[in-house]
C-alpha cells in the first residue's frame, strides 16, 4: 500500500511540474520575417522600447532602449531539421551596458538578458521546435528596406540564471542552488528595426 500511494505521489509530482513548465509555452505559428528562409547573414539595425524588470527582492529596474545599436544574426543549421537557420537578434540599451537576445529557430523562440550578475533566459529551440514563450506576443512589419519585429509582453515572465551558472562550469546541484531569478513585467516593449 506505501509503494502504491508512492507511485501516485510521485506521478503527481511529475505531472504538476510538467503543467507548471508546459504552461510557460504555447504552440504557435511560424515567424512571418522576411528573413525566414535565409541560410546566414548578418545585419545591422536599431533597437527602441523600455523593459521593467523586477528581483527577487522585488528591487526594480528599468531597461531604455532608444535608438541603441542592434543585430540580427542568421546562423545555418547544417542539419536543417526543423529550419535552415536560427535568427538571432542582439540589442544594448540606452547605455551600451546590458544586452537582450531575442531568437527564433522553426516554431520556438527564447529571451535572454544579460545584467552584470549573469544571463537570464526563458525559453528553448530544443526538442520538437514548436514552444513560443507564452506572454510574448510577436509582431512583423516590413516597408522598403526595413523590417520591424515588435515584441510585447503581455504578462509577467520569470527568468532565470540557471543555464548561465551551468555554462559557468557549476553542476546542476549547485547550480539549482544558486539560480536567480527576475521578472520582465506585462507592458515591456522591444522593437528591433533591422535594414
């Protein structure tokens, strides 16, 4: 009867954590970019729009992007299995000192800060490629030599450092242990312009 209500319990577990990381995504469509079916390249542009950010001590800050310097960078996928190329946009504030990496591959896109204390992200190309992060709503406009990508956050998203610290050569024990986390607000605003 122990191992029963065990194996129940730990079932319960497994299926809670799923549905509380199966709820940070949701299945979309394509990203409708002019740049989409392009194998590699690299262009330059601007970035516009403001992020607010919280801590974990509930500490805010506010990102500015006005007119900062941005890149889009297309790197081929010699496998080509789900998409011939990762888009990959960088952006840097007002300031220069703090980047945002936006990046799509097929159906999945991530979020990535980088802040003096490390690199925070949401989201992932693995698996079947198929995850938008839930909360951002994404937006393609193009006239003559410029494509607009807008993103909105439409609800608070938690992002953490986890994937930084394992870079850093920390084990996932450790790592689990030390991770931060912060939280772009619902109406931060990104606009990479690329030419």
């Amino acid at each position: 009867m122990k191992r029963i209500i065990a194996v129940l319990l730990l079932n319960f577990l497994i299926i809670s954590t799923y549905s509380q990381e199966y709820g940070k995504y949701k299945i979309e469509k394509n990203f409708n970019s002019v740049f989409k079916n392009l194998e590699k390249g690299k262009f330059a542009g601007t970035i516009n729009g403001v992020l607010f950010i919280k801590d974990t001590k509930d500490k805010e800050v506010i990102l500015d992007f006005q007119a900062g310097k941005a890149i889009l960078n297309i790197v081929h996928d010699s496998t080509e299995m789900y998409d011939v190329s990762t888009k990959e946009y960088i952006g840097w504030t007002t300031s220069g000192k703090t980047k945002i990496y936006y990046s799509t591959y097929s159906s999945a896109n991530k979020l990535s800060i980088e802040l003096s204390s490390g690199i925070f992200k949401i989201g992932s190309h693995d698996g079947a490629s198929d995850m938008v992060v839930n909360g951002i709503n994404y937006h393609y406009k193009s006239e003559l030599h410029t494509e607009y990508l807008v993103l909105t956050i439409e609800k608070d998203l938690v992002l953490d450092n986890f994937w930084w610290l394992r870079h850093q050569g920390i084990l996932p024990k450790k790592a689990y242990e030390l991770k931060k986390e912060i939280v772009i607000q619902a109406n931060s605003v990104i606009i990479f312009a690329m030419n």
